[in-house]
C-alpha cells in the first residue's frame, strides 16, 4: 500500500509491504517500508506493486511551487535485495507542461501501478499529467508584451541547450533547435527584434581535461565547467542544433555571439555568415 506524508515543507509518497504471517492465514504483519525524498516536493495519487521478483515500483504525480514545475508523472521503487526500506532514486517518466485550471476535486483518480499477466515482471502505470498546448503562444505574446514596453532585443545564455532540463534541473536536456521556442524566434523576426544567441563554449570544454588541453589550469580548478561528460551534446552537435534554428528562420537576424561560438574556425565562421542571416 502507498500514501503521502508531510513531515516538512513538502509531500513524500511513502509505501508499505505487508506479509502473511504464516501458509493459510490472511493475517498480515508489516515486513518493510520505505518513502521517496521529503525535500520540498509535492508527490500524490501513488499507487505501488510487487513483480514475481521482488522488486517494488511505485508510482507517483509530483510538482511543487516553482515556476514551471508542473505536475509530472515519476516513478521510484526498490529492487529485489536492496537493504530493507530503502527507495532508489526517482525518475521521470512524464513531464506535464501545464496545470489543470479545473479538477473539479480530481486529479489521477485512475492511478494505477499494475503487473502484465504475460511476465508478472512487467510493469504498468496509469495516471494523469496536463500539457499546456498554449505554451508557444504565451512565449509569443511575452515578446510581443515586452516589445511594448520598450525591449530592443533578445538575448539566449548558454543555459538553452547545456543546462535547462525537461523538468528545469531534472530530465533531459531541452535543445537548441526545440520546436517548442519556433513561435519565439518568429516573433522576434516579425517585430524586427534581433537575437544574441551563445550556445556554447570554446573547444577546450568539450575535450577531456588533460595535458594537451589549453585550458589544463582552469579546468583542474573547475571541474564542474567542462562539458566532457556523459549527458552532455559536443559543441559540434550545439552548433548544428543552432544552424537549424537558423535554417527554419530566415526572417529572424541572428547574432551569434563570441565569434560565431567557434572562435578556433574562422573557415567554419564565415561559411555561416554566407549561409545565414546572421
């Protein structure tokens, strides 16, 4: 069984396993349990089951009071073996782009945690998330609003592309050239407004951090800056993703900051001022 706990500033899906106290009796004892993390997240409507295994998988919505942190379907659970109460860590399966304005008392009535009868390992989950089909437009309208009261220009930080994620700080990494940010760029041509667009970094923080990288010292002292890492797009996949943006909007005037953001090819450079509007 499954519920949620406040015991700080947020909720946790908290989980039970019960067992039978011996062949032939329906009485039950509690063998273990275990919750997700209370750190100022809203998790509700879990629903928890048991694969022939052993191995426990709860699911759960969870979204909490930051900007745009919207109600999303994630998933934790235990795996066979693992030290008693204990919960891995939480994944997302579904990111919600928008909240439902009226639930009428509602929300995930149908959460349902459940085991294929094929395997009786695999595991199936139901529940509610909301998209915000409108997102586009209010980018749009944001530009359009911010035009009026007296903005020249747009400016996009490398945080597109090696920093935001589907979940802001969780998920995948959202890339340059989402469509989601099309109405964005359009708007930005149609009113005249250019964009400062970086995406990435010099070469030396895509390339492993050792003797023959130039920038050996600050890396050394800064792990957390270099881009060499798994989870990560190289500056060759980066810049491709902003060439297609580039491509898709041709009304739009780019500025490509930090010399085109490939500094150490100028061939490649002024190919993309002949190619662009940029």
């Amino acid at each position: 069984m499954t519920h949620s706990v406040n015991n700080t500033t947020g909720v946790a899906a908290r989980w039970y396993e019960f067992r039978a106290q011996g062949l032939g009796t329906t009485r039950l004892s509690l063998y273990q349990s275990g919750q997700t993390p209370d750190d100022g997240e809203y998790r509700w409507m879990g629903s928890v089951a048991m694969d022939q295994a052993g191995d426990i998988a709860i699911g759960y919505s969870r979204s909490s009071a930051a900007s745009g942190d919207f109600p999303s379907i994630y998933y934790a659970g235990q795996t066979a073996g693992d030290p008693l109460g204990t919960t891995e860590t939480e994944a997302l399966i579904k990111q919600g782009t928008g909240s439902q304005p009226d639930t009428g008392d509602r929300w995930g009535d149908y959460s349902s945690m459940a085991l294929d009868s094929a395997d009786s390992c695999t595991f199936w989950y139901t529940t509610e998330y909301f998209e915000r089909p409108d997102y586009p437009q209010l980018q749009a309208d944001a530009i359009i609003q911010a035009h009026r009261d007296g903005a020249r220009g747009l400016k996009i930080l490398k945080t597109l592309g090696l920093y935001l994620r589907e979940h802001t700080t969780t998920g995948p990494l959202v890339k340059v050239d989402d469509p989601r940010f099309d109405s964005m760029w359009e708007t930005c041509g149609s009113l005249g407004i250019p964009v400062a667009i970086h995406v990435s970094d010099p070469i030396a923080f895509f390339t492993p951090t050792d003797r023959f990288n130039e920038r050996y010292e600050e890396l050394s002292n800064h792990p957390d800056w270099s881009f060499a890492r798994p989870g990560y797009p190289s500056n060759a996949e980066l810049l491709q993703a902003r060439n297609r943006v580039f491509a898709r909007h041709p009304k739009t005037q780019f500025v490509a900051l930090h010399v085109g953001n490939f500094a150490e090819n100028l061939e490649n450079v002024s190919g993309n001022l002949d190619r662009f509007r940029i």
